[in-house]
C-alpha cells in the first residue's frame, strides 16, 4: 500500500487547490456583481425577474438531482476508488454509463415538466398574478433545455475533480456569467427578460466547451452503454443523497413560494441578497469544500480515521476564521453596499432597502452554509449520505415555519431568517453526531480559535463604523472601500497576534510542497 502523506501536506495540497479555486471563484463573483448591476438597471426589482428566478426552480432541482451536488458527492467517491486501482478503462465506462442515464432520465423529465409547466409554475409560485405567470411559463420551457447541456458539463466537471484538477470547472462558471451579461446587453433591449434566459443558454454552451480540454488531457472516452458493475453501488448511494437534496432544494423553492405571496419584487429582492451573501461565502466554503473533498475520500477510501478528522478540523477552522468576519461585515456594511452596486436605473432607493431586509439575515447564515461545505463532506467521504438527509430535513422544516411565521411581520427578511436559522440547525446537528461518534471536529483547538474569531471580529466591526464615519466626506465608494481595507486589516493583525492556528499556518501551507 502506497504511504499516506502527512497531514500537513495534505492540508497543503488542499490549501493551494482551494486558493486557485477561491480566485477564480472570487472572479467569477466580481463579474457576477457585474451582471446584478446590468440585470438591476434593466429589471429593478420586478414582476419580470420574479417569473425569470421561479422558471429556474425545477430546472434547477432536476440539475441538482441528476448531476449537482447529490451525484457529485455519491460519483467522486467512486471514481477516485478506480484511480487508486488505475482501472482508467472501468473509470471511463462508469463515467459513460452514468451520464447516459442521467441524460435518459433528465430528457423524459424536462418533456413533462414542459408538457405541465403552468400548473408546475401554479405550484412553485401559487401567488403568481397572470402577468408573472405568462411569463414564466415559456422561460421555465427555455431552461430546461439549458438543464440538459448543464447536466453534460456537470459530469465532466465530477470527472475532473476525482483528478483533482480544479482550474477548468472553477473557469466554467465565468462563461456562464459571461452570457448572462451578454444576453442583457445585446438581447434584453429587444427581448425583454428573454434576453437574459437567451444569454444564460449561450453561457452554458460555454461552461461545456471550457471543460473539454481537461477531459481530453486524462483520456477521457465516452461510450453508448447503459451498464457498469459500479452503477448498483452508485444508485445505493445516491438514494439518500437525492433526499437530502432534495431537502435541501427544498430550501431554495421556498423564497419562491413565500415570495410569491408578497408584492411584486419580493423574489427578486430576495434574489440579489442571496447573490451578495453568496459573494464571500462561495469563495470561502464552496471553494475549500470542493478541493477538500476528493482528500476525504482518499483517506476515507485507506480507513485513515484520525487523518481524516484532522484535516476536518484543520477545514472547519480555516472557513471559520473567514466566514464570521465576512458575516458581520455584511450585516454592519450591506446597506450601502447594496446602494453603491445596485441602486441606478430601474433598481431605487425602496429596492435597495428590500434586499438589505433580506441580505442582513442571509448574513447570520453564511456561517453556516460556509461551515455546512465542510462538515457535510465529513460524512460523504464516508459514504454515510443518511445523516446529513435527516439533518437537512431538519433544517427544512425551520425554515419552513420559521418564514411562513414571520412572513407577514419581516416579509423578504422573515424568508432569509428562516434559512439561515435552518442552515445553522443542519451544521450542529451534524458535528453533534460527529461528537458522539468519538470523531469530533470542535476539539479544544477549534474551540480556543472561535474565541479569538470573535474577539477579532468585535474589533472589525469597531472599525468599520469608525473609519466609515471619518471618511464620510470622501463620498460613499471613498468611506466604504477604506473602512473594509481597515477592518480587514485589523482583524488579520488582531488575529494573528492572538495566535489563531488557522491564520498563522496559512502560509506555511502555501509555500509547502506536497
């Protein structure tokens, strides 16, 4: 058997892949930021966005199912098994065998979802008026088309990272963005909301193209088979990971159907808090949790049990440290954030303060949906996908009760509670039984490093409110980039001086071979 590397090593390995993936993320971000300040100068916070977010729902849950996150984290594990044996041949056929499938299943789906799509709209949007709903009715038929090439490009992108090759299908979603732009540039003016779902196709023919040269450099062959020795075992996994995403989706349905309750906008509102909250939390938690988890499996694969525990809790720590200054940033700056980007044309200063009702609630989640990219992993890498179901489902049904509760009193921040409420829920359910099974991942370590977290972040949030107050006479852009430079550099000097381990090894990490 072939000698495990240290664990500094593989934290390094990890540290540098998710650095690579955190940059173009964090480009793919900045041009995302681009694309909401054309879209909200076109849109606002309109009647048409709405129908244009709530055609995407079951596209988007048919996407997740058959080639997102739940084949993502059941397909990984295997491919990489057959990597370790080097049965290249096998990993291919499997490869093909399940993508074929996929592609079957995803075709006879998307036809009846086309075939009944206003009652399918009826049910994710009851609210909608007969405006909303002509609308959304054909965008839902153009993207479940778009759902097909998506589910293609996502298998090449599971491929890819049993490779641990991260750069193209980090790249990929900088073409998607791309096309949304491009379609409300050139397509909007004389299409309307079409123009945006137009551009959005294009930019998935883009994100398909941009990851053939990887598979062509690992020698990748696709074949016309519909069986594999493999596909038993993957179907068995896959079971309860469709469930929990299936709660989990779950989650991102309910904006819409409580959304579609209030005034016209709300979903909208809602939508462009969600995308700023997603801005620090995708290149926090989304990038390390993908480059983490094919050295999950790796060790999960060798039975490394302490290995794998360390490198857990080395992960959770690192997304701590980043996410909770992130989060209360968000909270003291997003406001005038929100206004800064966003509030020009069609978007107005009413708009500005209904996405600021939701983002500073999403805010107190991305903590959680930061830490859940971590803690989750933990539990796919072992193949155990029942727990983090039941945790999910869990989370759920907060959500759930928690917005419809507050529906009427907070409206688009009553919706945004309720995730982030549920989303904490599922992250501490899951490390209590991480806990109880003797392998933990909020050891003394973690714990020392949350109190030096918070005292850091007191210390940011102080100087965000100071610095943004001195500055005020160099304008809005002027206070705002200065107090985020000084509260940033505050808490990664406070930080470091008091001795956090997950700031302090970074570099090393870095700099370090594997």
């Amino acid at each position: 058997m072939q000698k495990s590397a240290e664990p500094s090593q593989q934290q390094g390995h990890v540290a540098r892949s998710a650095l690579l993936v955190a940059a173009l993320f964090a480009a793919d971000k900045v041009l995302g930021l681009g694309r909401d300040v054309v879209v909200s100068r076109a849109f606002g916070a309109s009647a048409a966005l709405d129908a244009y977010y709530a055609a995407f729902e079951i596209p988007d849950g048919l996407f997740t199912v058959l080639a997102g996150s739940a084949m993502a984290t059941a397909f990984i594990p295997l491919l990489t098994a057959q990597l370790a044996r080097e049965e290249r041949t096998a990993l291919w056929d499997l490869f093909s065998a399940a993508l074929n499938w996929a592609l079957l299943i995803a075709a006879a789906m998307s036809a009846l979802a086309a075939l009944f799509a206003p009652q399918v709209i009826a049910a994710v949007a009851p609210g909608f008026d007969a405006e909303r709903m002509a609308l959304a009715v054909p965008l839902m038929r153009l993207v479940l088309l778009q759902t097909l090439l998506f589910i293609g490009s996502a298998f090449a992108v599971s491929a890819l990272q049993a490779h641990q090759h991260f750069l193209l299908p980090a790249a990929g979603p900088l073409a998607y963005t791309a096309g949304r732009i491009l379609g409300v540039l050139w397509l909007a003016p004389r299409w309307g909301i079409f123009g945006l779902a137009w551009g959005g196709m294009a930019g998935t023919v883009g994100h398909l193209l941009l990851q053939l040269p990887g598979l062509w450099r690992y020698r990748a062959r696709w074949r016309p088979l519909l069986w594999h020795p493999d596909l038993p075992v993957l179907a068995r996994l896959l079971g309860p990971r469709i469930l929990g995403v299936g709660a989990t989706y779950l989650n991102f349905v309910l904006p819409t159907f409580l959304g579609s309750r209030l005034a016209p906008g709300a979903i909208a509102a809602y939508e462009y808090g969600w995308r700023l909250m997603q801005f620090p939390e995708t290149i926090i938690g989304t990038a390390l949790g993908l480059t983490l988890y094919p050295t999950l499996t790796e060790l999960a694969n060798r039975g490394e049990r302490r290995a794998l525990q360390e490198t857990g809790r080395w992960a959770l720590a690192l997304v701590l440290t980043l996410a909770i200054p992130a989060a209360a940033g968000l909270v003291l700056v997003g406001e005038p954030l929100t206004a800064l980007f966003l509030q020009r044309g069609a978007f107005d200063a009413a708009a500005t303060a209904r996405v600021y009702a939701a983002l500073r609630f999403l805010a107190l989640g991305l903590v959680g949906h930061a830490a859940l990219e971590v803690v989750a992993r933990c539990f796919y890498a072992r193949r155990d996908m029942w727990t983090p179901f039941w945790a999910a489902l869990a989370g759920l049904l907060v959500n759930l009760g928690v917005g419809w509760w507050l529906l009427t009193s907070l409206q688009e921040g009553g919706i945004a509670l309720g995730n982030s409420l549920g989303v904490c829920l599922q992250v501490v359910l899951l490390l209590a039984v991480l806990r109880w099974r003797g392998e933990g991942l909020i050891g003394l370590p973690v714990a020392r490093v949350l109190g030096q977290i918070f005292l850091a972040t007191a210390l940011l949030a102080g100087a965000l409110w100071g610095v943004q107050a001195l500055l005020a006479p160099l304008g809005a852009l002027g206070a705002l980039l200065g107090a985020v430079l000084a509260g940033g550099a505050i808490y990664l000097g406070a930080g470091y001086l008091l001795g956090n381990t997950a700031l302090r090894s970074l570099p090393d990490l870095l700099r370090r071979k594997a």
